[in-house]
C-alpha cells in the first residue's frame, strides 16, 4: 500500500463569504439597534469611514445604501448632508408587509382575515389610549367619507379612517400593520359593484358607532362594534370578488 493509499481524501463543502458591504452594514445595523448611535447621530463622512474600516469607497457606499433601503440611515445632501441615523417606525413594518402581499400575490381571503382578526384589537387599544387628536382624525375621515364623490375618494377615506383607528391605539407594529393592509384594501374594493350607495350609508354609520365607542373609552364596544363591521365588510366584499390573489398597481 503506497502512502497516497492509506491517507484518507479530505473534501470540503463549498463556503459561502460575506461580502465586505454586508459585514459593514451589519456592523452598523447593530450599533444603531442597540442604541449605540442615537437618533440623528452623523455617521462619519465616507472618505472617514474608507480609513477607519479599510475597505474600498465602493463597499462603504453600497452598506449605506443597503442601510438607507432599511430605514436605518437618511442621505441627505449638500455640504451640511451625509448619513444620518434614524430609527424604524410604523413605516418598516409596512414596507415589510407590502412586499410580502405583493411579492407572494396573497389571496383576497388572507387579507380579510387579517383585518377581522387585529382591527377589532386596535379598536379596543383605541377606546383606552386615545387622544384628542386621534379623534379628530377619526371625525375628519368619517365626514370625508360621507361627503366622498367619487369611489376613490371614499375608498382613501376609508383607509385613512382604518388607520386611524390604529394610530389611537398607539401600537406601532398594529399601526405598521394597518398602513400595509390600507393599500390591500384599498385595491381589492375598487368595484363600482360593490361599493354602492348602500354600503357608503353602512360604513358611514358603522365607522362613527365606533368612533362612539373610542371617544366614550369603551373597549368592549369598540372591539364588539369593529368585529361586525369588519366582517360584514369582508362578507360582502368577497361575494362580489372571485379573484384569487391582489394585485397591487406596480410603482405604488
């Protein structure tokens, strides 16, 4: 037996690396997250970032723009600009659920079920923490929707009336939630067909029984209220729509 014979052969399995961009932004994503750099920290200038890190202007540049893509940092140009750090809000958790309705072409089902189970929620958040200005929200989009002229115009004041169910609640993760959903729901109700006059009167006096409800701080009823609402909407809603996925407008 020759020497190559008796030692055993040595494979490896193939190895992923990083890139250098999504080390850096990595880095940074986690000292922004932990609070390490607080809310309109300047990042160092890029020409400062390509000495301290040792990596190309290249690299530097594509980690702020991956950061910049996840809300973490604002460009801002000019000769007082740069990065600047900002914290995810309501607005994260929305892109991240409109991509993923868009993306996977949900069913109008999974849309509707989503609404009867957190609208009811943040109905009762909003009866318990909301302020004089959520209900004037509230108010503005319900005459908004009573006086509505065209279908586009009830269907956005519709939405706006939704979300700001939400945003009395202040929970921001049901708020980004709702601010996804808003563009869903918008889309898969825009049928002359179905948005009638009767359904405009329904919502009318469904949204401001609610509204009762919040202004009176009474979750039960709010949560109970919003239940039927949502539910008898989605009802109908589905009735007339036999699609099977949304589809949202590209570019919005």
């Amino acid at each position: 037996m020759t020497s190559s014979e008796a030692r055993p052969s040595i494979r490896l399995s193939p190895m992923e690396v990083p890139k250098a961009s999504d080390v850096l932004a990595n880095e940074l994503r986690e000292r922004i997250l932990s609070g390490e750099y607080p809310e309109g920290t300047p990042l160092p200038p890029e020409r400062e970032l390509v000495v301290q890190t040792r990596m190309s202007r290249t690299t530097v540049r594509e980690a702020l723009r991956i950061l910049e893509v996840q809300g973490l940092i604002r460009i801002k140009a000019g000769r007082a600009g740069g990065a600047f750090v900002q914290h995810p809000g309501e607005e994260s958790v929305a892109d991240s659920l409109e991509l993923l309705i868009r993306g996977r072409r949900l069913r109008l089902a999974s849309v509707h079920e989503t609404r009867e189970a957190i609208e009811p929620s943040c109905a009762r958040l909003a009866a318990q923490h909301r302020t004089a200005d959520d209900l004037r929200a509230l108010t503005a989009a319900n005459e908004t929707i009573a006086a509505s002229a065209s279908l586009e115009e009830f269907l956005q004041a519709n939405v706006d009336w939704h979300v700001a169910v939400a945003t009395a609640g202040h929970n921001e993760i049901l708020t980004g939630i709702m601010m996804a959903l808003s563009r869903a729901i918008y889309t898969t109700t825009h049928n002359e067909g179905f948005v009638d006059e009767d359904v405009r009167l329904i919502t009318v006096r469904a949204h401001r029984s609610v509204t009762r409800a919040i202004r009176d701080k009474d979750p039960d009823a709010a949560a109970r209220r919003m239940t039927r609402h949502v539910h008898a909407y989605a009802e109908a809603a589905l009735a007339v729509d036999d699609r099977t996925a949304i589809t949202l407008p590209d570019g919005e």
